[in-house]
C-alpha cells in the first residue's frame, strides 16, 4: 500500500503543482464599454473607401487591427501569459534503472546480478518557490501586455502624424498650383506689356524664374506625399502602392483638457508606469523565490521495485528520501542578494517612467500651445498683410509704378505665409494627438 501511495504522489504530482492561467485577451484587444471590433466586412469597406477619399477614422481602425508590429507584441503576451502554468510546475519525473552485482566476467548475465532496479523520482523544490516562481511569470507577462498597449498608443499617433503630413503635402501642393497660375498670368501680362513697349525683357525674365522655382518646390512636395502615403499604407498594412484619395480639409482641432487634466490622465493611463509596476512586483516574486531556495531545503522522493534474480525471495521494493542543504551553498545567498538589487533597480525604475512620462506631457502640452499661437498670428496678422501687400504690388504694377521685382516679392511672401499656415495647422494637430498620447489615451479610451 505504501508502494502505491508513493508511485501516485510521483505521478500525479507534476500535474498537480501548476501556475495560475492568465487571460490575456482582454488586455491584447481593449474594447471599451458598448463598443465591438471592426468585423472584417467593415474593415474591407474602410479599405476600400480610402481610395475616393483619406479620411483618418477609418485609417485608424485598419491601422489598429492589421498592423503587423501590433501583432507580433500581442503574441509575445500570449507566449508569456503560456509559460505562466509552467513556471508553477514541478520538475520532470524521472525514472531510474539500477543493476548491481553484475559479473565482470559475464556482464550479460544479468540472471546472475544480485538485484535490478526499477524506479521512480520526483524532487520538490522548496515550500512556496513555486508559487514565487507563478507570479513572477505572470507578472512577466503583464509587463508584455503593457508594452503592448503603448504600442497600441504609438500606431495611432504614427498614423496621424503621417496623415498630417500626407494632408500638408496636399494643401502645400494645391498653394503651389495656384501660385504657379497666379505666376504664369503675371508672364502672360509682362509679354504683352514687353510688346506694347510697357516694362521690360528682365520683368518677364524675372516671373520666369519665380515660376521656374515653384516647379522645383513642386517635385519636393509631390515626393513627401508619396512618401507619407507609403507610410500611411504600410502602417495599415496595405500595398505600398494602395491608393489613396483626397483627403479631407484640415480644421482646426478641439483643444485638449487643462495641462493639470493632462497630467493627472497621463500618472493613472500611461502603460509605461504599468510596466514599470509590473517589472517591480515581478523583481518582488523572483525575490520571494530566492529566499525560499535559499532558506528551505528541496527534497526528493523514489520508490524501486527491485528484481533478485539470485535470492530465494526475488521480489522487493526501496523507497527514499533526499534533502539539499541550502545553507551550506554560498551561491543561494549571493543570488539573493542580486535580487534585491534588482527590486532596487525596478523601483527606480518606475521614478524613472513617472519623469519621462511628465517632461512627455509638458512638452507635448508646450508644443500644441505654441503651434496654436502661431497659427493665431498667421490668421489674424500675417496672412491679411501678405495679402494685401499681394495685391497691392499687383495694383501698383498694372499702373507701370513698380517693377516685376516687388510683384514677384510680394508673391513670394504671400506664397510662403499660405505654406506657413498650412504647416502651422498640420502642426496644431500633430501636437494634439501628441498630447492625447502624452496623457496615455487612444480614441477609444485609456491606454491601460
């Protein structure tokens, strides 16, 4: 009976001895309150709706669903939320044969050998090093999932900053084009002018390299927006060369909450201090661990069935128990020592995260202050003047006053304030989604 208690302590107890299952699920794909993922019929739509025109919501959604860096950060959380149950386990069950007596002149002969064993062993480590060991790995794992949902932070703000670019590309293009035919009716105007013995050769020759020029700056911006919206395409997981439509008018953004709102949002959402939180109480687990090993003894227990091929009763069993000494082996209390290191270390590292994440915070909130201020002065001062200085030199010039020097000066500076307002709106914007993931928040919610 003894016999059999213990061969089913050394069966079943691998089995038993496990680590907690951790769902992940919930933590890879977030869905807030009232809301579902995308089905793919929906996401087929929002790709094919990109083509007649580029609209963000919809580049968003495709973006968080297909992007391939999102997908390979969700496995790596599955693969540690899996090796949760078997850092709780217990070493592997071994099995152990023995031959004794065999003689030297007959090592065959195993009829002749005084006894074979058979048995079994199975070593359990010191009292709650398992455990230890459990909720280090699942905290390992919930560190994954952290990193996971900053990356789920990042992709959306990546595809709005290149969205913005794609949007400034366009607008930047479309001031050129006008611009370019503001120019050529200026040559078309100074020609017969040269003709009618009004002005001169050096006028036309001057619009001339103006509109020389704006071909030029052309090429530049039709390059950024190819490239903007080959990123755009490779964020959401399409072709490079997907088709992308127009996109929609920039506005202006709505303004995000008080910095101290921002602040306050960005210490409870920003995954990064989770991680960091994580990473301390998994140091804490692996801590726990080492003490345990260090102050308890594992032990080892087998049972033999033992063949006596020479004896009169040939059948008998063994039975044993084996115990470390922890306490003699130096190494269990320099590993101990490492650890609390390492706990020191993650708790630095989360004083570490809470000042990045602040200086983030600050900066980005600086940036979207100081590109609304600009784009304030270009709307209210510079603008109105460019232009009116615009139509002033085109005024003046249709009179003989002035040369085709001020007119193509004043174009130039007109021309530059409409580009300067372009880039300060695409700047107002990309600083707000900068402030939305300074303060840990995608649009669907918390970043946590």
């Amino acid at each position: 009976m003894g016999t059999k208690l213990v061969v089913s302590l050394c069966l079943l107890a691998p089995a038993c001895f496990a680590g907690r299952q951790v769902d992940v699920e919930p933590l890879i794909r977030p869905v807030a309150p009232g809301e579902r993922p995308s089905s793919t019929a929906e996401l087929a739509a929002d790709d094919a709706g990109l083509a007649a025109e580029a609209r963000l919501e919809p580049m968003l959604r495709l973006a968080l669903a297909r992007n391939p860096d999102l997908s390979e950060s969700a496995e790596r959380v599955r693969a540690r939320a899996a090796a949760v149950p078997a850092a709780g386990r217990l070493p592997d069950l071994e099995l152990k044969y023995e031959q004794w007596g065999v003689p030297l002149a007959r090592p065959w002969a195993l009829d002749r050998a005084d006894t074979l064993m058979l048995g079994l062993r199975q070593t359990f480590p010191a009292p709650g090093s398992l455990a230890a060991e459990s909720r280090a790995a699942e905290e390992d794992a919930r560190v994954e999932a952290a990193r996971l949902a900053a990356r789920r932070l990042d992709i959306p703000r990546e595809v709005r900053r290149a969205y913005y670019e794609y949007v400034r590309a366009r607008q930047e293009r479309r001031i050129h084009l006008e611009h370019v035919d503001i120019t050529r009716r200026l040559i078309e105007l100074t020609r017969a002018g040269f003709r009618a013995g009004k002005g001169t050769e050096a006028d036309v020759l001057r619009l001339g390299v103006e509109l020389a020029r704006l071909h030029q700056d052309l090429a530049e911006v039709t390059r950024r927006e190819q490239s903007s919206a080959a990123m755009l395409n490779a964020l959401m997981a399409r072709p490079a060369d997907a088709p992308l439509g127009p996109p929609a008018e920039l506005t202006v953004p709505e303004a995000p909450p008080g910095l101290a709102d921002v602040e306050k949002a960005a210490d409870a959402s920003r995954p990064e201090i989770s991680a960091a939180e994580h990473g301390l109480r998994r140091g804490e687990a692996e801590l726990d661990a080492a003490e345990r090993t260090a102050a308890w003894p594992s032990f080892t227990v087998g049972v033999d069935y033992w063949l006596l091929p020479t004896a009169d009763d040939k059948h008998a069993y063994g039975a044993m128990l084996m115990i470390n000494l922890p306490w003699l082996n130096p190494a269990h209390r320099e590993r101990v020592r490492a650890r609390e290191h390492e706990v020191a270390a993650e708790r630095w590292a989360i004083a570490a995260a809470r000042n990045a994440v602040r200086f983030d915070v600050r900066d980005a909130y600086a940036r979207y202050v100081a590109a609304r201020e600009t784009l304030r002065l270009i709307d209210d001062d510079l603008l109105p003047q460019a232009t009116r200085s615009f139509e002033a030199a085109q005024s003046t010039y249709a009179t003989g006053r002035v040369d085709a020097l001020a007119v193509v000066d004043a174009l130039r500076s007109l021309l530059e304030v409409r580009l300067d307002r372009a880039r300060s709106l695409v700047d107002l914007a990309a600083s707000a989604a900068d402030v939305e993931r300074a303060a840990g928040m995608t649009e669907k919610g918390s970043g946590r």
